[in-house]
C-alpha cells in the first residue's frame, strides 16, 4: 500500500503536505502505539502489545524493508549450510494480529510532538513510540568505506542481505593459499560471538574448498570476547594451522582498492577483507534525541524500556545501554517486557516490578557442530539494571545435538516473531 493511501486509511487527517499536523489516531479507545523498525525486537514488540494490550489499542509498525533477513544463522550461508532465502521471510503472519504495516523510512522524530516524519515529510502521531533500529555503523571511524561502492569491495556482512551474499562470492573465487582478513570491532557490538562464529564458518569452507588458505583475525578487543575457550579449541581441533589471532589489532586504516587493512602495529594484505565496523544505535534513536550514552547507546528504565530523556518513548533491542548482550534473542525478550509494561501503562494499571528473563546464543563452529551460552537476568531493585541470576552456563564442547537444538532455536524464535 502506498503511504498516503496507509495514512488516509488510519482515519483522521492526511498527509501533511495537504494538512498542517500529522495524523492522528481516530480516537482508539486505548490509543495509539508505533513502532518502528520491524526486526527482533520491533516485530515481537508489536505482536505482543496486541497480545496483551487488547483490541482497542491502534498499533503501527514503521520498517523500511519488505522483507525481514535474518542475522541469526547467517554466518552459515558463508559456511555454505544455508542460503540467504533460507533465512528470509516476508512480515504477512503480522497480520493476524490487526498491525497496521507502512514500508518506508523513518526520516525524522519530533518526541516533543510525539510525532514521527515517514520517507519524504508525511507524519504520523503516536501516544507512545517504541524505537528499535537495531544498529548503525559508525562511518567517521572509517569513512572510506562509507560508500556502497567501497562495501561492495570490503563487505562487513553485519547486516544479513546481500553484502552476507557478496562475501561469501568474493570467498568462492579466493585463489586456494589466499588470505581471509577479518577486522573485529571493540566490544559492545552486536552478536559477541557473532565474529568468532564467522572465523568458524570462513574456516569450514577453506578447509574444504581451498585448503592452503589461511584466516587472518584481527580483533580491537584483547581476547576473544565469548566463548573464548569453546573457541579456541574447536579451531585447533577442526581447523589446525588456518587461523591466525591477533588480539589487541584494532583497524585505524583500510586501502578498498588493493584490500588491505592498517592498525596500530602492522598492515595486512588480503584476498577477502571483511571489516565489521564500531556500531551505535540505529538512526531513529538518533534523531529522537535518546542515544544518551556518548551519543552512541539509548539509556532507559529496564522496567518499561522508556527512554532516560524523552517521556512516552521507548526503545528496546541492540540500541539499548547495557550490559545485556545485543542479541536476537535479548531483544525479543525486552521486547515482550516492554510490550507488557505499554499494555499496563495504557490502562493506568501497575506492570511488573520484577523483570526475569534469559538469553541462549548458540555458535556454529562447522555445518553440524554447534556450541552455547546461556544466562539469566533478574531486575535488581537497588540498583535499578538488569543483573545475572542463577542459571545458565555455557557447553562443554560443541555437538551435532547442539547444532539440532540450535537450529530448532532459529525456528522457534522466527516463529515467535513473526507469525
Ligand atoms: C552475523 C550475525 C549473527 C548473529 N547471530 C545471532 C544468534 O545466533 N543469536 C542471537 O540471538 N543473535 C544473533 N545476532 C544478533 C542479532 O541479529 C541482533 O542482536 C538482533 O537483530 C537485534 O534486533 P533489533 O530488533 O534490535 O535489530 P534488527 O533485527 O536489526 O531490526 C532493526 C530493524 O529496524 C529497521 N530500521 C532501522 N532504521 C529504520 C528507519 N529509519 N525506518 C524504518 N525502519 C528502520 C531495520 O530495517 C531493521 O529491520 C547475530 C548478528 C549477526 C550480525
């Protein structure tokens, strides 16, 4: 549907190009609810606030894609277990629960308003925002591969989508005893296993396809940030002599052309470069003025994930400060406690004072071989954040059950989301 068609159809007013003001929810008994961006924690957030907000309550989901790709499991498409389609889905199951989808960017957001400006200057009003972009890539640090042209050589793949599809191209056509340079970011990034994963799934194919290749891993963080001995291990075991750790080697320079990366101590040259970028809040809570913490991470109350600085908003997912690991599986569980504190605050009832919820990330280390680390969170009173409670732990050594439970994992979580 086109968007001014989507704004007509919400009832009052219309697009602001013909009327001052934006447009506003036709008197919804409960009121009106957007959300914007419609990946882990946006989708479940919208779901979930019909689920337990009730029929009354006008919920509209803001995403700019059409489809919905998922990171998770998409270190495997390097690998060559998956492909991108396996890991793509379109948003229809939404429906079912009578959210109201527009496809477009979010331009711009007015919190003192409570307004938000969609593609080229429509708006839309909102009694409460949720804000969940997910993250952005910090392109000051290293503007030279700002420009699509540049990704197009050097992909960071950290978005899954076509750069995932890109590397893996760039990996089929690597000349076998060729080098692979991956530039890890300093922690907090999204997914902490996520790059180690990567270095696995990198190693799985060489190891078949082009076995003289080698792995060069040049992490910004002095030691593997997850997992550390899981995988250290399993790359001794599976892949001995490929991959080559280099901790400390933050990137401070990269030649797009002849592929090579510069840091503090030496310069690398590769056949493939992938450089994972430093990471920020994605741009709406940017522009709505809630990125607080070093105008990089949004700060929030961890009881209704409404924003430190800006009444009415609320943000959940990987542009949350914490110390939460930014993950899928995270942000769909803040997302269903601050779906649950919105549904409350909607009626003018009390909502849960005492969060608990958990987070499993599971690595693959091979096509079948897979890994975990689990933990629980409990709301601490005194300390008003989000605290590791009893329970949890981390594997023993990777197994195909693992890798069983790993990918019913996926499925579970996909279906959670979206249907
Ligand atoms: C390689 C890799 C592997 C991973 N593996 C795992 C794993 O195994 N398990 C796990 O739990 N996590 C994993 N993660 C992490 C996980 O993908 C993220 O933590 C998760 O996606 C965060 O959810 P989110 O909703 O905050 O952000 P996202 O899922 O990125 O959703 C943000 C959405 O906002 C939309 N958006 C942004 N800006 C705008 C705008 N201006 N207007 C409209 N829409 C907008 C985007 O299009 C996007 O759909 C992995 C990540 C990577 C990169």
């Amino acid at each position: 549907m086109q968007r001014r068609e989507f704004l007509k159809l919400l009832g009052a007013g219309t697009a602001i190009g013909a009327f001052p003001g934006a447009v506003r929810a036709a008197s919804p008994a409960q009121g009106r609810v957007v959300v914007i961006g419609g990946g882990y924690a946006g989708a479940t957030a919208a779901k979930y606030l019909r689920l337990w907000g009730g029929d009354d309550l006008e919920i509209i989901l803001v995403e700019k894609n059409t489809t919905f790709i998922s990171c998770p499991l998409s270190n495997l498409v390097l690998g060559g277990s998956k492909k991108i389609g396996d890991l793509t889905f379109n948003f229809s199951g939404l429906d079912r629960y009578r959210i109201k989808r527009l496809h477009e960017e979010v331009t711009a957001i007015d919190v003192e308003h409570r307004e938000i400006v969609v593609g080229d200057g429509d708006k839309l009003g909102y009694d409460r925002l949720i804000i969940a972009p997910g993250i952005d890539f910090m392109w000051d640090k290293l503007p030279m591969l700002e420009s699509a042209a540049a990704q197009e050589k050097v992909p960071h793949a950290w978005k899954a989508g076509p750069q995932t599809v890109n590397l893996r191209k760039q990996m089929e056509a690597m000349p076998n005893s060729g080098v692979f340079a991956i530039s890890i970011p300093k922690a907090p990034y999204r997914c902490p296993p996520g790059p180690y994963e990567r270095v696995s799934q990198v190693a799985f194919y060489l190891k078949h396809a082009k076995p003289n290749s080698r792995i060069i891993v040049l992490d910004a963080n002095p030691e593997i940030v997850s997992k550390k001995d899981l995988f250290t291990k399993a790359w001794a075991e599976l892949y001995p002599g490929m991959v080559d750790y280099r901790p400390n080697s933050q990137t401070v320079d990269v030649d797009v052309d002849s592929r090579s990366v510069k840091t503090e101590f030496e310069t690398v040259k590769a056949d493939v470069l992938n450089i994972i970028p430093q990471q920020q809040a994605g741009g709406p809570a940017r522009m709505a003025g809630v990125a607080n913490v070093d105008k990089r991470w949004c700060e929030v109350d961890f009881l209704s994930y409404e924003s430190k600085v800006a009444p009415n908003v609320h943000i959940i997912g990987d542009s949350v400060s914490a110390a939460l690991p930014k993950s899928a599986h995270m942000a769909t569980s803040q997302a269903k406690v601050c779906a649950s504190a919105i549904a409350s605050l909607m009626r003018g009832v009390a909502f849960d004072p005492q969060p608990v919820f958990a987070n499993t990330c599971y690595s693959f280390v091979s096509d079948r071989l897979a890994m975990h680390v689990a933990n629980v969170y409990r709301y601490d009173p005194a300390k008003k954040i989000m605290v590791s409670a009893d329970g949890g732990g981390v594997s023993d050594k990777p197994s195909e059950q693992e890798g069983n439970y790993a990918q019913y994992w996926a499925k579970n979580i996909w279906s959670d989301v979206l249907s």
